[in-house]
C-alpha cells in the first residue's frame, strides 16, 4: 500500500483517559479517605454520568479477549454470590455519600466479562440494589450485556423486563463457523437464532458486536458477517478490530496462525466496508464503533468517552473497574482482593489519580476521533493551539476536517482513529497502554 498516513495501523485498548499505572498511581490508605471524604462534601454538578458495574466471570474464555475477567466453568456460585455481595456493598457506600445521593443518572451499563453468568435471583438482587440506590429515572437507558448461551434464559430476560432494563447486547463477533472455531468461539448458530428469539419474544431488540481481523475472516466472511446483522435488523451493531492483547491466546497463536490474520489492507478494506454497508442500510454511525438504527441509539460508549468535552463521570463498580468521579480517575482492586473489601476499607480503589483541568481538556482531545467530533466552544479559548503542529499535520494528511467551531475526522481519518488519539499522547503515556506488533 503506498500513502499511508502512519507507516503501521494501531489498535489498542485506549477506552479510558487519563491512564493509570500500577507503579506510579497505588492508592494507600489516605488517599481513598481523601477521595470518600471528597464525596461527602459537595452535591454532584449537572453532568452526563454513567454507572458502570462490572461482572468479570466468562463460562468460557474466548481466545482474542483482553478484557479483565475469569473463567470459572459452569460458574461457582459461591464466589459468584459473595461477589455480588461486595457489589452491593460498593454501590450503597456511594449512593450514601452526599456527592451521589440524589445525582443525575444519564445511562446504566452492566459489563464483563458475562453479565448474565449470574442466576437470575442475583440479578434481581444486584437490579433492586441499583434501583434502591440511585435516583433512575423510568427510561432511563439501562443496558445488560449477555453472552448468548446464558442470555436465552426466559427466566433472566424476565428479570431484566421487570426491573427497567432498555436493552440487551450479546457479542457474535462474527457468523463464519470456521472463524469461530480460530477465535475459541463456543456458542453455536443455533444458540445465537434462539437468543435471538427469545429477545423478541419479551420486547427486547437485539444488538450485537462484531469483530474484524479475526483468523479466517476474509473480506467476503465479513461482507457476509455484515449482512447477515443488517436483515436481523439489530438496533445497534458494534464493529470493532481485533486487538492483539499480549496475555491472549490469540497473541500467543499469532505466529501459527500468521496466514489466517487478515492484513492491513484488509483490515482497512473491512472498517472501510463496514461504516459503508451499514450508513447505505440506514444505521446511523454514533462513535468509530457504534452504528444505530433512528431513534436506538444508545449513551454508554460516548460516556465512557468523555462525552465529547470530557467531563462526563463513570461511577464504576466491580472488580477491576475503572471509573472517572469528582476530579479522581481510579481502578479498583482485582477480583480475588475484591470479595468482601468493605470488612477492612471506605471503597475499593486500588489505583487513583487526582485529576487536573489539563486532563480534562486532554480526555476531549484525546477522544475525538472516536466521538468524532470536538466542539472547540468546549475548551478554554487559545487552548488547541499548543496542539497545532498535530492539528495541522493531520489536515494535510486529509485525517481531519477543521471549522470554526469543530474538528471532525474525514472519513479516511476514521480508518486510522486509534493512531490520531495516540499522536495527542506523550511519549510516557503512550507507553502505559499495549500496542499490536508493527
């Protein structure tokens, strides 16, 4: 390929912003009573706020995820019950603080790892606590991510139709049934048409993820992965590139497996594909990744984004959670330190980071390209303009467009959004978060 704007494509897990290392961001003793003492001060300002609470159990561990998660078989329920007891611990100490008590809600995500693992009494129990806790609102955008084996279950689509539950996604990645095999996918076509089903039958629509640059995925698999979504009608479609986390097993397959990865050019050829099948099939592109059909369209992402002036906070729940409240970035403690945390802490943060108004105006820059657009009326007046060597350069490489009033990425800058967000980074930030082999 000649003029390429970067001479290697990124894909890396950049979700969250401002990065926290393990070296230099440990949060002792002090400082989460610094952060809980923060909380009990103030009353929360009029912000765009997800709650995000993580599930970090999967039946099965596929073979590209890098996500922070554990396979614990057909599930143990004793550690399953004990930790959703430490999440109900985690959210009540915050709904308890003066910061959240009576805070706006704009969007509530369950994630993993496999949400829906859980049996339907602890979901009923971990819902009623969020209920109970916070002031959502009936409507209120409440999403419950499932893998399809455990998501079919009537008696948890029951659950989650009682409670307030807005919508449910489960990831197909793709429907070749060679390329699942390469990527360690277990559940069957048969399970995934029946997921399908049993979604429509309590009113839910369906929403799925799909991968590209999966082994054994050629343009013409994800041609087919892409049509196939599309005549399910699914409310939302996710398309993501398969990054190659080095604790994977597909990183560890990568050299055996070097003829079945698509290429960059193939790879571009499928982002590119993708925004295009899916906007001429009339789905709205919200995000880099996410595409809606009109009015389905769904907050968490571009919260977890920043909310496009960077201010919007996660407060995030659960093992290994990463979360953006009251000026803190934080993670919390891993699963094996998380199970009953409260019988010796205030809150579970392992790492924090006090954030300044710099990093603010950074997590908007930062996540424009994945946004896909930054109002500059966002930030402070004069501000970019330390950035414009960057700026610039990206417009004579045709990555952004730049108005009086925005920066937008052009539909070729689209293809490279990870390599623009990394162009803001320094070089010290750049190197906390894994890069793919060049």
């Amino acid at each position: 390929m000649t003029d390429l704007p970067y001479p290697y494509r990124e894909a890396v897990p950049l979700y969250f912003y401002p990065f926290l290392s393990p070296l230099t961001c440990q949060a002792d003793a002090a400082m989460v009573h610094n952060f809980h003492s923060s909380l009990q001060e103030r009353k929360a300002p009029d912000l765009d706020r997800l709650i995000y609470i993580h599930i970090p159990f999967c039946k099965d561990i596929c073979f590209f995820c890098g996500f922070y998660r554990d396979a614990i078989g057909h599930g143990n329920q004793e550690v399953l019950r004990a930790y959703v007891e430490s999440l109900k611990a985690e959210i009540k100490a915050y709904s308890e603080t003066e910061y959240l008590r009576k805070c706006k809600i704009s969007a509530v995500y369950f994630g993993g790892g496999t949400p829906t693992i859980l049996g339907h009494d602890l979901m009923d129990s971990l819902l009623r606590t969020i209920h109970d806790s916070f002031a959502v609102e009936p409507g209120t955008e409440l999403s419950y991510e499932g893998e399809v084996r455990t998501l079919k279950d009537k008696d948890k689509l029951k659950v989650l139709k009682a409670l307030g539950c807005t919508r449910v996604s489960f990831g197909v990645q793709t429907f070749n049934e060679r390329a699942r095999r390469l990527s360690g996918l277990k559940p069957t076509m048969a399970d995934i048409r029946e997921c399908i089903d049993n979604i429509n039958e309590y009113g839910f629509d369906p929403n799925l993820d799909l991968m590209y640059g999966l082994p054994g995925q050629t343009e013409s698999v994800w041609e087919s992965d892409l049509k196939k979504a599309i005549e399910l009608r699914a409310a939302n479609i996710d398309i993501y590139d398969t990054v190659l986390y080095p604790h994977t097993i597909l990183f560890r397959q990568r050299h055996k497996l070097k003829n079945e990865l698509p290429t960059l050019s193939q790879r571009l050829t499928m982002m590119e594909m993708g925004m295009r099948l899916l906007v001429d099939a009339g789905y709205t592109q919200e995000t880099i990744e996410d595409f809606h059909l009109p009015s389905k369209g769904y907050k968490m992402k571009r919260l977890v984004y920043g909310g496009g002036d960077g201010r919007s906070e996660i407060l995030a729940c659960g093992a290994a959670a990463v979360g953006v409240l009251n000026g803190y970035s934080y993670r919390n403690l891993t699963p094996q330190k998380y199970l009953n945390w409260w019988e010796n802490r205030k809150l579970p943060p392992e790492l924090m980071y006090r954030m300044t108004d710099e990093d603010f105006r950074k997590r908007a820059l930062v996540f424009f390209p994945k946004v896909l657009e930054l109002k500059k009326e966002c930030l402070p007046f004069g501000w970019l303009e330390q950035y414009r060597p960057i700026i610039d350069g990206m417009k004579d490489r045709q990555l952004i467009e730049e108005t009086s009033t925005s920066l937008m990425p052009t539909e070729k800058g689209m293809l490279w959004a990870d390599n623009m967000a990394m162009e803001f980074l320094e070089t010290r930030e750049q190197r906390k978060i894994w890069k793919i082999g060049h």
